[in-house]
C-alpha cells in the first residue's frame, strides 16, 4: 500500500513541476514582451519627425526608413487589435500595456508558490510513508530476531 502512495505522490510531484517549469517559461515571456514595451517606449521618447531609422524586416534584416510623422503610432492592444495613437498616446498606452504584464507576472508568480507549497506538502507526505515503512520493517526484524528456533 505505501509503495503504490509513493508512486502516486511521485506522480504529482513531477505534474507540479512540470506545471512550475511552464509557468517560469510564462514569466520570461511576459518579461520579454515587458522589455520590447520598454524599448518602443524609449524609442517614442527620442525619437523625432523626419529622423531616420532602421527597420526590421524579419529575418534579421533592417530597411532604413524616414519617420514622416511621429504622432502617427500603431500600438498593439493585444487580441489581434491595434490602435493609432499621437506619439505621447502611444507611450501611455506601451506603459498601461506594461502594467498589465506587471500583474499577469504577479499572478504567474503566485501560482507557481502555491505550486511550490504543494509540491512541499507533497515531499513531507512521501517522507512520512517512507519512514512508516522504514519502522515497520524494523519491528518486523526485531520481532524475527526476538523469535528463537523451536527445541
């Protein structure tokens, strides 16, 4: 019986780690968008109409192009939508999408500590079964060797 609960406990231990790994693959995600936000924001910050730039086309090439007109940004909102916005807009709206990052991080963040609480209830189950057995097998010896051969 306590071998089969070790085998569960093991089961649910590595379902919660695998859980906590994809949930910290999540969080370097968000982070990364939180970085590209922090860069378009900066670039709005500095840049000016008629400045030259370079532009990425994929695939690791860049065109140079002229911004014709600052106040002319097309930030993404997120669900396949964008919107234009003037070039103080934009920066809001890039800092209003960083926010919500912030608090999608806090609630991932969150959900990987009660993952990581589990998983430690988890663990000391498995240490008490273990050492329930370990006792077990020991007063089973004891009484073995407390038994003498019959004369």
């Amino acid at each position: 019986m306590s071998q089969q609960q070790l085998q569960q406990l093991s089961q649910e231990l590595q379902e919660i780690e695998q859980e906590i790994e994809a949930l910290e693959e999540s969080v370097e995600a968000i982070q990364q968008q939180k970085s590209e936000a922090d860069e378009a924001i900066e670039a709005l910050e500095t840049l000016e109409t008629d400045s030259t730039v370079q532009v990425p086309i994929g695939g690791g090439a860049y065109l140079r192009a002229d911004i014709q007109d600052i106040d002319e940004v097309i930030v993404e909102l997120g669900a396949d939508y964008a919107a234009e916005f003037e070039q103080d807009g934009a920066v809001d709206a890039l800092e209003s999408k960083q926010e919500n990052l912030d608090d999608r991080i806090d609630e991932v963040n969150s959900d990987i500590a009660e993952l990581e609480s589990e998983s430690s209830e988890l663990e000391q189950q498995a240490q008490q079964i273990q050492q329930q057995a370990m006792q077990q097998q020991m007063q089973q010896m004891q009484g073995q060797q407390g038994q003498g051969p019959d004369e």
